[in-house]
C-alpha cells in the first residue's frame, strides 16, 4: 500500500550521540570480514586493538546511524517493503579511533514512482566530532520501498548514478563472507529483521536472511584499499554504489575494479551482479 508520506516527512529522526571506542572501530572491520586471515598484518593493523589501530573508511556509514528507524509504525512506511538502493559516502576529515561522535540524519528527497509502484527515500547524514564540531563525514541515502508509489507525490527528481564501467576490470578481488556475518554486522546499529528473521526475510520475498547492504558495502571498501591504495585507508574519499540485488551470508563477493575508480560486484555462487554503478575517488 501507498507509504504515509505526511508521516514520514515528519517523522522525527533521532540525533544520535556515540561514544566510539577503540573495541568498536576494531569490531566493525571484524563484522565486514576483515582478519579473516589472521597472519596477514595488512588486515590485522584494522582488529588488533592493542596495537596503532586502522579505520575502515567505511565504518563512517554506521557511525551516528539512527537506526532502524523505518520500522517505527510512526514512519509511515511498511517495514518489510523497505529495501537499500544506493549508497554515498564522502570524507571530510580523518575518522576517529576513539572519541565521542554526532550523527544527524534527515531526508532530503521523496519520489513517487506511480500506483502499485515504488518509492524513492532519499536520506543524508551528517557525522561530526562531538567536542570540535568537526565535519568528518556525510552519507547520502535512497531507500527504495517497494508498493510505496501513488501517494500523490512528485516523480521526481531521481538522483543519477555514475556510469557503468566498460572493458574488462584491471583488479579483480574475491573475498568470502561467513554465514553468520549478518548476524554480528547488526551488532553495528542496524536491527531490521530481515538481516536476522527467517519468517521476516521470507516475508519479504527472501528465501532466508540476507547481509546488509552496508556489510556488502564494507566487503567491497576492503577490496578496493586492497587493490588499489596497499591498504592504505586514508586515502579513499569518497564511495558510491548501486545495490542491484541481495547478497545472502556465507557467498562470496567478487568486486571488479578499474583502474579510473569504477567498480561493480557479483555473486560467484550465483554468477549475480549485487552491486553496480560503484565509484571511489581516492586522493593522491
């Protein structure tokens, strides 16, 4: 049925308040399969909390985060009709180890797509350091909610995505996932069911539970620092992607990257492209 658009657009998301500890920042590269080797000082550098611990760039993409707010019958939105579509991230400043963080999110867009059809959310959210109110990074949303179409609103604008890459990739990186992955990746915020629930994900269509798009997303961050910058983290600036179909957990992610920042995603187990359109720009 048609989303209660008047109840989303006032739904009052939550401005979160975290205290991000070295345990975390280690706990979030184990949760995207980082250390899965655990003699490899590259990825050991990213979970070894006792020693100069690495960030992911991608944990700025549950740092702050509200939640599963959309599962809040206040929303307006049928939760199990709720689906990521694409991600943005961009860095401003060095992400914290440790210390105190302000993540404020809102919705910045909301397109009907027509009667029996989708809608589009799109969200962004702001990550600040707390005691210097320095900008650290900004995430762009959309949302995709499945039957959400014909509440009366605008068909647009639709936020466009980078082009396709063409030719064949230069880097070509398989990194596997574990069945339970998705189970310790919701310890990072995100505990919509359907990452989680058999009856819930089967519900929705699923024939069991599938990943996150932001674990997936951390599964590919992984092989682009591997295959482009030798781990070198700090590097990557901004990321973007397309999520084109689920990844269960367990399957492994083959990410396909070119040499100008372009990449893509598949399933090996089911020859499935789960992510398109992707793009990282690195700084020299």
């Amino acid at each position: 049925m048609p989303i209660d658009a008047e109840k989303l657009l006032k739904f009052p998301i939550p401005v979160v308040r975290q205290t991000l500890t070295r345990q975390q920042t280690a706990f979030y590269a184990l949760s995207v399969g980082i250390g899965q080797d655990p003699l490899d000082k590259e990825q050991l550098a990213f979970v070894d909390y006792s020693g100069a611990l690495k960030v992911m760039p991608s944990m700025a993409l549950v740092l702050g985060q509200p939640g599963f707010w959309l599962g809040d019958p206040e929303s307006g939105v049928d939760p199990t009709c709720v689906l990521h579509g694409e991600e943005q991230l961009t860095i401003h400043s060095p992400l914290p180890i440790e210390g105190d963080i302000i993540g404020s999110s809102k919705i910045v867009g909301l397109v009907d797509k027509g009667p029996g059809r989708g809608a589009l959310l799109y969200t962004q959210k702001d990550v600040s350091d707390e005691r210097s109110g320095r900008l650290l990074a900004t995430t762009l949303r959309t949302t995709f909610i499945r039957k959400g179409g014909g509440f009366g609103g605008a068909s647009g604008p639709v936020k466009e995505s980078p082009a396709p890459p063409t030719g064949e990739p230069e880097f070509t990186v398989d990194l596997k996932t574990r069945p339970e992955q998705a189970l310790y990746y919701r310890m990072n915020g995100d505990a919509n069911p359907l990452h989680a629930a058999p009856a819930v994900a089967k519900a929705a269509g699923f024939e069991r539970p599938i990943l996150h798009g932001l674990c997936t997303s951390g599964v590919i961050c992984h092989a682009l620092i591997q295959s482009l910058v030798n781990y070198d983290a700090q590097r990557v600036n901004s990321l973007s992607m397309r999520f084109s179909a689920p990844t269960y957990p367990g399957e492994t992610i083959r990410t396909e990257v070119w040499n100008d920042g372009s990449f893509q995603a598949r399933v090996i187990e089911r020859d499935v492209v789960v992510v398109s359109n992707g793009r990282v720009i690195l700084t020299k």
